[in-house]
C-alpha cells in the first residue's frame, strides 16, 4: 500500500529562509510541495522520508533565493492491483459506493463488485447485501455510510489534470475496486462477536455499527 519513491527535485528557498536550519527548510518546502501530489503511474505522495543525496546550491543572476539539487526518499500512497484494503463507505448511489481511506477518497464500488445478491434500498440511499442461508431464508445486511469495509484492488487509473477541467475531470488517481468475494465487504460481518448485532442490524437499516 505505502512504498518509498526516489525522487529529485531542485528545492528553491526564499531568503527569508536562509537563516532557518537548511535541512528543515528543505523538507518543509518538499511537502509543501509535494504532499497530496499526485504523481502519474507512481501514487499519491504523503509525507518526506529522507534525503538520499544532496547537490551544491546555486543562486541565479537576479534571484537572491538558493537552488538547491537533491535526491530523496518519499512516502507514497501506491495500492497494488489484488491488495486487499481498508476504508469507510463514504457515500451511495445507483451507480455503486464510493470508499474513503481519509487521505484518499476516490475509490469506486461498481453495483456488479458487490457482494452477491446486492440490492440498492431507494428509500434509504443504501445498498444491502441480501444474504441467504442454508434453509433459503434471507437476511439483508446493510451496508450503511461511515461502516468499515474492506475491498479489493482491481485496477488504479492515472489521467492528468488540466486547468479549469470539468469536477468529473480532475481526479488525478482513481481506484475501482471489489467487495464480491469472501471476506469482503463490511469488516463486521466476518467477525463472530459481532454476528448477535448484525442480526439485529438486520431489522434497522439505520443503526450503526
């Protein structure tokens, strides 16, 4: 899920810097301008990690701030395709769920990587997994916004952002995911201590995990 990136950049300080600890400088401006970077065929950047190398700094004619050449390590958000994950359902609708991991949120459940049977509940905004035992009864577990689920990777889509692009065209790094087969899904349903409030989940749509 979490991978260290090399990476190079020539960090640019403004001299109202110059008299801070260089280093602390440096890393301050490298998340400022990279953190929650998206970085195409890469993954979302998180956090500075470490320096691996630094070159001299120089200053341009005209410019008093330093430029300042380096390689680092950073922390990246890249899921691999399989990988099992974690998140909050975020939000519902015809066309799927939508799963928050709070730093990302762009991860899609389409109707047919639901659990099977899924159906969505109109007078809720919900879907419910309609589960049926042995004896053919079935019992509908819902899968309510905020509950904790967790999902697979299937595919992680990169497109790159330009200026003044439409809401449904600005999301630098998708991921569509599955809750299809065992063990996915809402995490509650697959832990024993909890079995005696799903069954009564079942009956209240509305009631929290």
């Amino acid at each position: 899920m979490f991978v260290l990136s090399i990476l190079k950049h020539t960090v640019k300080i403004e001299p109202t810097a110059l008299g801070r600890d260089f280093t602390e400088a440096l890393v301050e401006r490298l998340n400022r301008q990279f953190a929650n970077y998206v970085i195409p065929n890469v993954g979302l950047c998180i956090t500075f990690y470490d320096f691996k190398k630094y070159g001299a700094s120089y200053i341009l004619p005209g410019d008093a701030s330093t430029h300042t050449p380096v390689l680092f390590r950073y922390v990246v958000f890249q899921p691999m395709i399989n990988e099992i994950l974690e998140g909050n359902i975020l939000r519902s609708n015809q066309e799927g769920i939508t799963i928050s991991m709070q730093f990302f949120s762009d991860i899609t459940v389409a109707p047919d990587k639901l659990p099977a049977v899924s159906k969505f509940d109109e007078s809720v905004q919900v879907w419910r997994w309609e589960y049926q035992n042995e004896n053919g009864d079935i019992t509908p577990f819902y899968m309510d916004p905020g509950k904790r689920v967790r999902f697979k990777v299937l595919s992680v889509k990169y497109q790159n952002v330009e200026p003044g692009a439409p809401p449904e065209a600005t999301k630098a790094m998708t991921i569509e995911a599955s809750m299809f087969d065992m063990g996915l899904g809402c995490v509650a349903w697959w832990e024993p201590q909890c079995a005696s409030e799903l069954k009564q989940e079942a009956n209240d749509p509305s009631e929290d995990e």
